[in-house]
C-alpha cells in the first residue's frame, strides 16, 4: 500500500511538472504514442488481408491494389508519428528538467544556510539534482507502460482465441528475461554505489590532466606520467568490476533469450504445419508469428518498465517531496514544523504568500539590534556566538575586531538572514527580523564577503550583480569600478569595454586578473549596490597598500547617514571607526572607541601593540 501511495504521488507531481513546463504539448504526445502503439497492430492485419488474398487462385487486382496503398500509408505514417513522438518526448523532457531545476533553485533560496550547510542538507541536494532527468521523463514510462500493455492484450487475446496454450507457455517463458533484467539492475546499483570512490579517483586524476586550472603544477613538477598512470590504475579497477558484471549478464542474457525464442520457433513451426494443412491462410500465419512476438516483447517491456523503472522512480522520488516539503530544518525549532508538515504542498505555498503579503514594510535603515544572541553552525555542538548584544544605528562606523574564529564574519551572516539565531533575537528598526520580508532586509546591506566570487561573466555583470535594475546604467558602474581603483588598471585589457569577458572561459579574448584585483572588482559591486549600510569583511586581505588605504578612506568618508561595519585583521584599521566591538569565543569582551580601548589594556590593546611592534620592526 506505501509503495502504491509513492507511485500516485509521483505520478502526480511528475504530470503536474510536465503540464507546467509544456502544456498542452501532453496531448500532442499522448495522440501520437497512440498512433505508435496502434499503428503496428493495423499494419499486421492489413498485411494478413493481402496475404490471404494474394494466395486466392483469382485474387482481385483491385482489392491488391488496396490493401498494398493502405499498408504503405499505414508504414508512412507510423514513420512519421514515431519521429515526431522522439521530438516531443525530448522536447518536454528538456522543458521538464528545465522547470524542475527552476523549482529547486526557488526552493534553495527559500532555505536557511544553516540547512544547506548540514550533512543532511548536502545529501538530499545532491539525490534531488541526480533525479532531475528521471522525474522528468516519469510520464513517458507511465504512458509507455500503458500503450505496451494495450499491446500485449491485443497480442495475447489474439493468440488466445488461436491456440490458449501456445498463448500461455510463450508467455511463462518470457518471465525468467525479465527477473534476470531486474536482478542485473539491482546489481549494477551496488556496483555503482560500490565503486563510486574509483570513480571520484579517476575522474580528479582525469581532472588535473585536462583543465587548466591545475595545468601549471602539472607541466612544472612533470607530473603528467605519474597522474595518468594512476588514472589508469583507478580506470582498470572500475573497469574490470564492471566487465565480471558484464560477463555474467551476457551468458545469463544469452541463455534466457534462448528460452524464449524456443518457445517462438516452436510455436512458428505448429503454425506453418496449420498453414500447409490448409487450416489457416498464409496472412494468418504472418499475423500469428508476428504477435507471438509482439506478446514476448510488450510483456517485458511492461514487466522491466514496472519494475526498473516506475517502482525505483517512485522509492526514489521520496527525496525529492522530502525536499520540497522542508519549511524550516530539523534543528531550527518552533511551533510552525509541527503544522507545516501537515499541510500539503500546494496549501503550503498559498499559506506562505499570504504570510510574506502580511510583512511589514522595510525601506530604511534606522537601527539594528543584537539581543542577546546565540548561534551554533548545524553539527558543529559548539556556540560561535553566546549572547551577544550590541545596538547599531544609522550613520555608526562599526568596526569588530578579534582573533580567527571569534565570530566576527558569522554577526554579519546573521545580518544578512543567511542563518537563523539559535535563540535570542535580531530587531531591525525596533522590529524582528522575521517581521520583514528578508528580501527587503537583504536590500538594505552591500557586502564585500572575504570569501568573495570570481565570476567569469562581463565586468559589466560582475559589478551590477548586486543591483540588476542598473545594469545599463554605465556611468554608475564606471564610478564603482574607479572607487575602488582597478578601472584604470584593466581598462587598456579589455577589448570590449565594460562588456568585456573576465576570464577566457567563455571567451579567448578575456580577461584574466589577479587575486587583488578581482578583490577590487568585488569591492565595486558592493560599492554599486549603494545600500544604506555597508559592510567590510576583511576588505584588504588581497590588496596593496595603496588599495588598502583607498579602502579605509572610503569607509570613513561614506556620504550622509550611510552606516559602515567593517571586519579586519588590521587592528589601526579600527581607529577610523567611531566604535568597536572586540569578540573573544564569540563574547563581546570590550566595547568603546580606540582611545577608551587602548586605554583599557585589555585584549584589543594587546592585539593593537602586537602589530604596531610589527610594522615599526618591518620599518626598521
């Protein structure tokens, strides 16, 4: 009963995917999968009428002509209905998995990253992309199982009403093809899980001979003989457990297929004996012998399509609902996992259109609160962050300041909605963050991540990624570019301007950068945005000195009420700002400008003296 349950559900999502991506193409594809189904069956009866006239002692020449006219038109169009299902079906199924990726990448951005971060997370992310092209093609092996079987009791009633047990015996003799298949498939799912680290081995190997990225360090340490050796060591095991597989499905495969073909030609050779006994005309032994073979192959066809294919879609399709049932993750906890989990999907999305159309309004920036907070990554069992509080307001130039680990990076995901607290809460403008729309949230902040994205699109792209809307606006991203200080320095490289290609990826002629610059590219796309709040995150770490101290000019002269947060290792950095925060094992340890903190002697003091000692010993 689960199992049926699983297969109507697939079968409704999989055509309600397919009505959503192609429309009313589905009728197309149904017409003529009938036609394809259909048509062979009349042209076997058309041919059986022929054949018994044509042995008449006085056939008609009108009657030949007739039959002979309706079999060629017969065979045309099934010609022609069989090229133009082939198109369709790779039509919709290309639609399909195009609406389906679509789907999943609404769903992603719905999520928490404290959800895709998990081990959980990563795992049902990867089976829901892996059956991206099975959920899609789902309705052709519906329709196909049901024109197959449509086939085989056409066949099987036409042998039936000739000769029951000739009928029965073919069709027992066509079982031990179709468990053999099953079983070989079952097998090659094991290997495949098996032999997936050899895989993974062979195709990195393979991977360091042939892309660029790692071609210096080969062709510098001559290590192309030794990776591909070892490719090949990694490629033989794959391939060696994969050939006694193959050996012992080729025999099995040979000796099943010797049964069921015995079984043909016995019943072929009754029928010929029936013919020249004068009790059957010569079209009815053709239209015998052709639906004996049409019974064996529309029987396995319907056997290996149920069980290789509907039965492992719907048992595997448990990840995909799996997935885009999850409102909220396992380990964020609250009231709405109990309800939203008994709600059906449908009902699910017009709930949560009606919450985010109850959101409050969010277009400006006037203070955001830390109160309290504590987070913890998914699994890590350590806090990061243990009740942090602190209040930022329009205009401050906030900079945190601490050791590697201490929490600085993890507020400003916080910030962002990229995470949900653990407990404690974040207020925006006196209000939860949860009362907004995090899209809106999301508005208020530019970001230059430490971790910042080498895009190999357009420089244009690059920079109006943050903002859209004014990709055409080539002045504003021309004042970006110069703000940051790298359009002077590639402008000469690029061979078609702003619309010039970083990186050759897509294009010989791009251009490549080096790692402070696609710093600064990155730094122009936050600048860009021209969000009310701003935030650094370790904004020198690739830069020179000189761009380094454009950067800590921008940040002090950011115009109006702007507000300003910067991360960095560079503790003089802090000065510029009118407070800072000092974190110790994601606490708040100090708090005050860079006077009172220097002042007090503690952590942030130690920190200042360890690096002014350096660079006067640098200077030295």
């Amino acid at each position: 009963m689960k199992l049926i349950r699983a297969i109507f559900k697939t079968v409704k999502y999989s055509f309600r995917l397919l009505y959503r991506s192609s429309g009313l193409l589905i009728l197309a594809y149904l017409l003529l999968r009938l036609m394809s189904t259909t048509l062979p069956l009349l042209s076997t009866y058309i041919l059986r009428e022929l054949l018994n006239r044509l042995t008449l002692f006085e056939p008609m020449l009108q009657d030949l002509l007739f039959y002979i006219g309706s079999y060629i038109i017969v065979l045309v169009i099934l010609q022609a209905s069989r090229s133009s299902m082939t198109l369709c079906i790779s039509t919709f199924i290309s639609k399909a998995e195009n609406r389906y990726t679509c789907d999943l990448m609404e769903k992603l951005d719905k999520l928490p990253l404290s959800f895709i971060d998990s081990s959980r997370g990563k795992d049902l992310i990867d089976e829901v992309i892996h059956l991206k092209t099975i959920a899609a093609n789902f309705p052709n092996l519906t329709v196909q199982v049901f024109a197959d079987l449509a086939a085989f009791i056409m066949a099987f009633v036409t042998l039936a009403s000739f000769h029951p047990g000739f009928s029965i015996i073919i069709l027992v003799l066509a079982v031990p093809g179709v468990l053999c298949q099953f079983h070989f498939r079952k097998k090659a799912d094991m290997l495949r899980r098996m032999t997936a680290p050899d895989v993974r081995k062979f195709s990195y190997y393979r991977w360091m001979l042939t892309d660029p990225w790692p071609a210096k360090d080969v062709r510098m340490y001559d290590l192309t003989g030794p990776i591909k050796e070892r490719y090949d060591t990694e490629k033989d095991i794959y391939r060696r457990a994969n050939k006694k597989l193959d050996r012992k499905k080729v025999c099995l495969a040979m000796v099943t297929e010797l049964i069921i073909r015995s079984a043909e030609i016995a019943f072929s050779v009754f029928v010929v004996l029936k013919a020249i006994a004068g009790e059957i005309g010569v079209g009815d032994m053709a239209l015998y012998t052709g639906f004996a073979v049409s019974l064996t192959q529309s029987f396995q066809n319907v056997a290996g399509t149920v069980l290789l294919g509907i039965i492992r879609t719907a048992q595997n399709m448990k990840y995909v609902f799996e997935f885009l049932e999850i409102d909220i993750p396992e380990e964020e906890k609250g009231e709405n996992n109990e309800v939203n989990n008994e709600i059906d999907m449908e009902e699910k999305d017009g709930e949560n259109n009606k919450i985010n159309n109850e959101k409050r309004k969010l277009d400006t920036f006037e203070s955001l609160v830390f109160d309290n907070v504590y987070f913890e990554y998914p699994l890590s069992g350590k806090y990061v962050l243990s009740g942090v509080s602190f209040t930022l307001n329009r205009g401050d130039k906030l900079s945190l300041v601490g050791v590697n680990g201490s929490g600085k990076t993890t507020i400003v995901k916080l910030m962002l909605g990229l995470y949900e607290v653990e407990s404690g809460q974040i207020l925006i403008n006196g209000y939860p963050m949860s009362d907004y729309d995090i899209s809106d949230v999301r508005r208020l902040f530019s970001v230059l991540f430490q971790n910042f994205v080498q895009y190999p699109l357009t420089l244009r792209e690059n920079v109006a990624l943050s903002d859209l809307s004014r990709i055409d606006d080539d002045i504003e991203i021309g004042r970006a570019l110069e703000q940051s200080g790298i359009y002077g320095d590639i402008r000469p490289k690029l061979h078609n301007g702003l619309d010039s290609y970083m990186t050759r990826r897509f294009d010989d002629r791009g251009t490549e950068l080096s790692k402070g610059q696609w710093q600064k590219v990155a730094l122009s796309r936050a600048y860009f945005k021209n969000a009310p709040v701003i935030i650094f995150d370790e904004p020198s770490a690739s830069l020179d000195a000189e761009a380094e101290d454009r950067i800590f000019k921008n940040f002090v002269e950011l115009s109006g009420n702007k507000t300003g947060i910067m991360i960095s290792h560079r503790i003089s950095a802090a000065r510029m700002s009118n407070r800072i925060i000092v974190l110790d094992g994601g606490r708040i340890v100090e708090s005050g400008t860079h006077e009172e903190l220097v002042a007090l002697g503690g952590l942030y003091a130690r920190l200042y003296n360890l690096q002014k000692e350096k660079y006067m010993v640098t200077e030295k």
